[in-house]
C-alpha cells in the first residue's frame, strides 16, 4: 500500500471514531461542541504513558480511553443541567478549558507540540476503528439504542416510561468522550507529533459536522459523514487552491438538500 | 383503594389550579375526572404520576405512599398513562415505542444492554408485536410512530401504556378527536382491558362515552370537587349542571 493511501485510509479510520464520539451524546439530544477537548485528553494521556512510563501504545490508547471517558463522566453532571445551545456553550467553555490548560502544561511540551516515538501502524488503527463500529452497532440493537432516542425526542414522557433521563445522557457522553479519547490516542501514535493547538473548538466543529451531514437518526450517518469528509477533499485534490471552497459548497448544498443527513430512517438501509 | 388522594392542593404563581381534592379508585373500578375546560383534569393526572410536585396532600398507590417518588419509578409500581396531546416519540418505530414502556418491568442496566434489535426472535420484540397485533396495528410496526395520522398514534399510545402492564391506567381524553366508530372500538378495547383488571382512570368531555364506560364519575370545577356521584346520577346533579351550563337563574 502506498504511503499516501495508508495515511488517508487512517485518518478515516480515526475519524469514524470520531464521528461516533459527537454521535453519541447528539442522539441523546446533546449538542456537544468538546468533543476536541476529549481527543486531546485522550491523545496527551496515552503519549504521556508511553513516553514517561514506557506503556505500549495498544494499553495507552485503552488507559487513554478510559481516562477521557472517567473526565466525560465527571464533567457530564454540571454541563448536563444546562440545556440547547446552553449546553453547546457548556462544552465550548470546556474544550479552550482543557486546549488551555494543555497549553500550559510544559511536561507535555506545552505550547511546542508533543512528540511520541511508540508507534501504532495502520492495522491495529482500522482494527480499533472495525470495533468501534460493532461496538455502535450493537449498542443500537439493545434498549439504549431505543431508549437514548426516546429521551432525545421528549424527555419528559421518557421519564414517565421510566427511563432515567439523566443516567441515559450521561451515559451518552461518557460513552462519547470515552470514543473521543481513544482516537486521540490512536492519532497520537500514528502521527508521532500532536499540538494542543490542533484540539481547538474549529476542530469539534468538524466532527459534528461529519455527523450532521451523515444524519443522525442512524448508526450508517456518521460512518457517511466521515467518509465524505475524508475522502472528498482528497478527491478534490485536482483543482489545489480551490478544493476546500469547493468542498464548502458542496458542504452547504447537501446541507440545505437534506437538513436532516444524508441517511434517514426506514430510507436505504435500515429496516 | 388502589389509588388515593387526599387534600392534594396545586398552585401556579398565584393561581390555585387544585384545591384540597380528596378522591379513591377501587380496584378494578372504572372512573371518569370530568369538568369544564380548565378545571384542572389534566393537572390531576400531573400531580399523580409526579409531572410536578404537589404544594400539599398526598397520593397513595396501593396503600403506599408515592407522593415524593420520582415520576420515573412510577410507571415501575404499575401506574400508566396516556396524554392529551399524544406524545409518542417520533423518530422511533410504532414497535420501538410500544418496547419503550416494557422497560418499566424489568428496569435496570443489564436490561438496558439486552439486545432487542434482532428480527422477530427476541422475546420483548415479538411481544410488542403480538400487543400491535391484538390492537389490528400489526402494519404500523416498522413506521415512524411521528408520520402516522392521528387515530393511529392515539391505539398505539394506548398499547405502548399497557406494555408496562400496569394495575392503574390513568387515559386522558381517550376518545377526543375520534369519529363514532373509532370512538366505539376505543370503548370496546377499553372494556376488555378493564375484563383483565386494570383500573381506568378517565378524563374525558364525551359523555356518552363516559356513561356506557364508567361506573363512577367525579366532577371538578376551578380545582375543586364540585360532585361524585354514580355515572347514571350525573344529569340529575344541579352543582354540575350549573359548572357546564352557569347558572339556572342566567339560563
């Protein structure tokens, strides 16, 4: 495989990843704009491990993963008792928290970057990313899959049927920050090289935007999403200068096209 | 009584919306909560399954005291409603609603992460659809419950209540909108649903429908309880003719 195509094909797997950790907590009706800050705790956590204790990157990713969905856990109960764009607000202020702390932290190189040797090859990348794929789509095939889209669509006769509204949210997120950290972690080691200053709220806003233009009414929207949002500027690649005004638009003409995603319940594939 | 009030009070701002009601559901009785517009029906069935907290009074759920029981664990003691505005949740299947109240018998995380997803295997799922099926709504199971028209989602709500087979079904406005033969189905499934002794509890403006579904019917006006009295005697009560109709020195 030519380095090229391996470097593409990782950054898809990755950003699968990454569009199931804002689908998460979007299909419990949370508009959540952290989602970077979740990847950097995820990526300078498993770099931390494995430069300063000599961890393998495979048990420094899964560390990572459980460290930024033990913080999505913690940060879930005082950002969940804010609502709509509130709660967009709430994860804004969280992800410059988190990129300006990181910013600060000089034993992780601070504001110059942060080189990591370990290494992970594309394999393990696209096995992790497969996981998480079977993992999301077996979720949705349990009554969480059925429950979280019941809180989203009214909470209060969600909570009449039972279900604990606050428990499935926070479940969601944590879920979602915990997916967020393990594609840091996976970027981290493919890459070698992060910079806090890549994990910005520009940065979650793409994620989310993968997951809003797949749909977010099926577990196929966000894998979409992120396909298109990888492999089309690349495709793109003819045209130079111009491909990302290119790519905007076409961006703005799916968008208005189809408000809702691409993918639609009971539409091609669900059934 | 498998369902008491006593001296429940409700205020919005400065708004006295229930005052001081007092009423009791026998077991396996059919009730009808009737009143003008804005005599506080509605917010009864709030105040029961905990939509809001009472200002004062409590409610009793065989013979236990639920007043400061979050509405969730409700529906767990056998408490079910529908609502007036029917809300089943769109973007889910007709199936996949009626598998949401399931949920209230078996609660808990493990419960949460059985699969149900799996064709018509799956224990819960082919339940749901013999409850679809029994209601002649087999052919909505896979629809989005929010496309459907309105006398449709108003059976599935009612299959979706009883799915967490509840002892006390709480329907409000059951039969509004609903031409007369859809009004008369609604009360033969409402018959049968009482045969296998569920207590009804029902807020309802047709009063036919009322008189041939109910042996009991308690009258409020402005929050208060204005009459109770056996459905046949509700005609003969001049308290509740005057809250329909003013007065009979105006008429």
């Amino acid at each position: 495989m030519s380095g090229y195509l391996e470097s593409v094909l990782v950054l898809l797997a990755i950003n699968v990843i990454l569009a199931y950790a804002a689908f998460l907590p979007m299909v419990a009706g949370q508009l959540n704009l952290g989602v970077a800050a979740f990847v950097a705790i995820g990526a300078y956590s498993a770099g931390y491990l494995s430069n300063s204790f000599a961890v393998h990157p495979v048990p420094a990713a899964l560390a990572a993963t459980a460290a930024a969905g033990i913080i999505g856990w913690l940060v879930a109960f005082p950002i969940l008792r804010t609502r709509g764009i509130y709660l967009a607000l709430a994860t804004f202020a969280l992800n410059q928290l988190v990129q300006g702390t990181i910013l600060n932290l000089n034993v992780v190189g601070g504001a110059s970057g942060y080189p990591i040797p370990a290494h992970i090859g594309f394999p393990v990348v696209a096995a992790f990313s497969l996981a998480v794929i079977v993992l999301v789509f077996l979720a949705f095939r349990t009554r969480f899959g059925i429950s979280v889209t019941a809180v989203s669509d009214d909470e209060r006769a969600a909570d009449l049927m039972g279900l604990s509204v606050r428990g499935l949210q926070s479940a969601a997120f944590t879920a979602g920050a915990a997916l967020a950290g393990l594609a840091g972690a996976l970027y981290a080691h493919h890459f070698n090289y992060i910079e806090a200053q890549n994990y910005g709220v520009l940065f979650s806003i793409y994620i989310v935007l993968y997951v809003l233009l797949g749909g977010t009414q099926t577990v196929y929207g966000p894998l979409l999403g992120a396909a298109v949002f990888t492999l089309l500027p690349e495709l793109l690649r003819g045209s130079a200068a111009w491909r990302y005004v290119i790519f905007a638009c076409l961006i703005i003409a799916i968008m208005s096209l189809r408000p809702q995603g691409v993918i639609l319940k009971r539409s091609w594939f669900s059934k | 009584m498998v369902l008491e009030i006593r001296n429940l009070s409700k205020s919005f701002g400065g708004l006295k919306v229930i005052d001081d009601l007092s009423f009791g559901v026998e077991r396996g009785e059919r009730l009808a909560l009737i009143g003008p517009n804005g005599a506080g029906k509605t917010t009864v069935f709030n105040l029961i399954t905990g939509v809001y907290p009472a200002d004062s009074g409590r409610v009793f759920l065989e013979q236990s005291d639920i007043t400061g029981l979050p509405s969730r664990y409700r529906i767990r003691r056998g408490l079910a409603r529908t609502f007036q505005n029917i809300r089943l949740m769109p973007h889910l299947t007709v199936i996949e609603n009626v598998m949401i109240a399931q949920y209230a018998r078996a609660p808990g995380v493990r419960a949460m992460l059985q699969p149900v997803g799996f064709g018509r295997a799956n224990r819960w799922r082919a339940e749901a659809r013999a409850a679809l099926a029994e209601a002649g709504l087999e052919a909505y199971a896979g629809e989005a419950a929010g496309a459907l028209p309105y006398g449709i989602q108003k059976r599935v709500e009612l299959v979706r209540a009883l799915a967490a087979s509840p002892r006390v079904l709480l329907l409000d406005e059951p039969a509004a909108g609903l031409n007369p033969a859809e009004t008369e189905a609604l009360h033969q499934a409402l018959e049968a649903i009482a045969r296998r002794g569920v207590t009804l509890v029902v807020v309802e403006h047709d009063m036919q429908f009322v008189g041939r579904l109910c042996s009991r019917v308690v009258v409020l006006n402005f929050g208060c309880k204005i009459a109770e009295c056996a459905s046949g005697e509700i005609h003969a009560d001049a308290r509740v003719r005057e809250a329909y109709l003013g007065s009979e020195e105006l008429a």
